[in-house]
C-alpha cells in the first residue's frame, strides 16, 4: 500500500478555504450591522460611522437656528421735548390761572398756572412722542440666546417653537 501523507494541499483547494473565510467574515459583519448598505446611506460613499451604524433610527437633524421663545418684553421709549409742549403748556396754563382770584393772588395764579402747564405741557409732548417696541428672547437648540427687536406687537408667546433667519421669527412647525 502506498499513501501520501506528506504532500501538501493543492493551490485550489487554499483559495477555496481563504474565500470561505472571507464570504464568511463579510456576512457576520453584514449580519451585525458593521457594514453600511446602500439603503441606510443613499448617495453617500464615506465610510459610516459608529452614530449612523449601531443605531436603530435616524439622527434628528440640529438646526442652529431652531429654537423656543423664551420671553416678550415690551420697551417704551419716551420721547425728546422740543419745547412746543413747554410753551403750549405755560400759555394755557397761564390762561386758566389767570381766571382765578383777583389783584395779587390772580398774579400768582397765573405764575403757577403757567409754570404748571409748562411742565404738564412738557410731560405730555414727551408722551406723545414716545414709541414701543418689543424684544423677544429666543432661546436656540445649541443652548445659546438671541434678543430679537420688533417693532409691531408679537403674536409670538413664550414655549413656541420658532425658527430665527435673517434676524426674523418664523414659525417652526
């Protein structure tokens, strides 16, 4: 009898068993999530990485400018006297007290009535003149604030969801 131990494996029957180690590597890993496929990143030939391969949904896109409103305040900004009011003021004032009493006291009346309206007439050019405007607080999804001036009253309430571009306020819904 005539065996032969000591010869070694044919070329063919090596290739074989290496590829059977490799198609047997790429399926467990396919099998494991290691690998991306063309479904889970359509378009995209970058090598996955650990957030897109082991998670089971998708990452909810960050929107830097995405936010919530955090408050509304309104601003009053008085307004500049020109010295109409002051003297629009002292002469109607003056007129009325130029109405009360007689000799000395209609003097003095007059005096006060015209000091008075000047500076009752001063407080209300002030007034009239004076503007609103209001600064709403968005507070963004990366943590950060933002301070955004209006100039009509908001309709914006603290809680809603808004999204800021270009320095304006939009519903993010």
């Amino acid at each position: 009898m005539n065996t032969q131990v000591d010869k070694p494996p044919h070329l063919l029957m090596w290739a074989a068993g290496i590829a059977l180690i490799l198609f047997s590597v790429a399926g467990i890993a396919a099998f494991m999530g290691w690998t991306s496929t063309s479904k889970d990143d359509p378009g995209n030939n970058a090598t996955p990485t650990k957030s897109s391969t082991y998670t089971s949904s998708p990452l909810k896109a960050i929107c830097a400018d995405c936010g919530q409103i955090e408050s509304v305040r309104e601003i009053v900004t008085r307004g500049e006297g020109t010295g109409l009011g002051v003297v629009g003021g002292a002469v109607v004032g003056g007129a009325v007290g130029n109405q009360v009493g007689a000799g000395r006291g209609k003097d003095l009346a007059t005096v006060a009535g015209a000091v008075g309206g000047a500076v009752a007439g001063n407080e209300i050019e002030k007034r009239a003149k004076s503007t609103k405007s209001y600064a709403i607080t968005v507070r963004l999804d990366d943590g950060s604030s933002r301070v955004i001036n209006e100039t009509n009253p908001p309709t914006w309430r603290p809680g809603d969801q808004v999204k800021v571009t270009n320095g304006k306020i939009q519903s993010n819904r």
